[in-house]
C-alpha cells in the first residue's frame, strides 16, 4: 500500500494556511503530491534530502497535500476553505509534485508542476527570497541572471 513520504519540515495538520488578515513570519511552500507517484518519491529523495535545500527551506513555511484527498479540509492562503483535492483540481497542474509558493500576505509568487531537480528548486527558493517577483522578473529571468553569476564568481 502507497503512502506519502513523510517530513519533518512538512507542517501537521490542520492546514490553516490564511495570510489574507495578518501576514505571516515566513513564505509558504505548498507542495501537491500523492501516494505512489514515482516522481513524488524521486523529489523527496533527490531534491529534499539535499542539505543545502533543506538549509534554504528553514526560511519557509512548508505544507504537503494529498491531491487524492477530498475530505480534510483546507484553509488556503487567500482565507477560502477547500480540500487538497479540489484545490489541485482547480489548478493548471497538469503533473506531480507540483509546488505553489506564497509570499508572506498570501500572493502566490511561483507555481511550477516541471521537472524540479536541485538547481530549479535552489532557484525557485531563492526567487521567493529575495522577493525578485517585486522587481517584475519573471522566474526565467531570475534562473538565467543566477546562472551567469555563478559563472562569473567561478571564473574570478
């Protein structure tokens, strides 16, 4: 019988996830998985056991969801209650995982449902903290720039 992996960065229930009234202290991650999906266990293994990510997402809050579950109920960011479920199924995800990041009012700043190896997830949480979201780039942008660089501090 499939189960999700489980975390100790991952937030128990119940998921009262409202920013909408008071901001909170820190970004939320929410990630959409379930039980079984083969690219679910590969993030966990090879991304979220990484030091470094794990390191990066002390500075978030992080929440998981299982996109087959229709009855716990879910306070979302923006203060409407739903099920992962539904929530998943009202999204443009089209794979598993998939990750939403908030900034700390409840604005969704990042989705992503690609492929998210080490260097993309690094990627996506810094774009989160550094807040490039509020000088209008777009996550490409931010990829790109970090990349060069990189690049560049490796060259001097």
């Amino acid at each position: 019988n499939a189960v999700l992996n489980d975390d100790p960065m991952f937030l128990p229930p119940p998921y009262a996830l409202d920013r909408s009234r008071f901001p909170a202290e820190q970004p939320l991650m929410v990630i959409f998985e379930q039980a079984g999906c083969k690219a679910c266990n590969d993030f966990h293994s090879d991304v979220l056991a990484l030091q470094e990510v794990r390191q990066q997402l002390k500075r978030f809050e992080i929440v998981r969801l299982d996109v087959s579950d229709a009855e716990m109920a879910v306070v979302m960011p923006d203060g409407d209650r739903t099920t992962a479920a539904e929530w998943y199924a009202q999204s443009t995800f089209s794979r598993l995982p998939a990750l939403v990041f908030f900034d700390e009012n409840g604005n969704r700043v990042l989705e992503t449902d690609a492929l998210v190896g080490r260097m993309r997830m690094l990627n996506s949480v810094q774009f989160v903290l550094q807040r490039a979201y509020e000088k209008g780039w777009t996550y490409q942008r931010f990829a790109r720039t970090s990349a060069i660089e990189r690049l560049n501090r490796e060259r001097e």
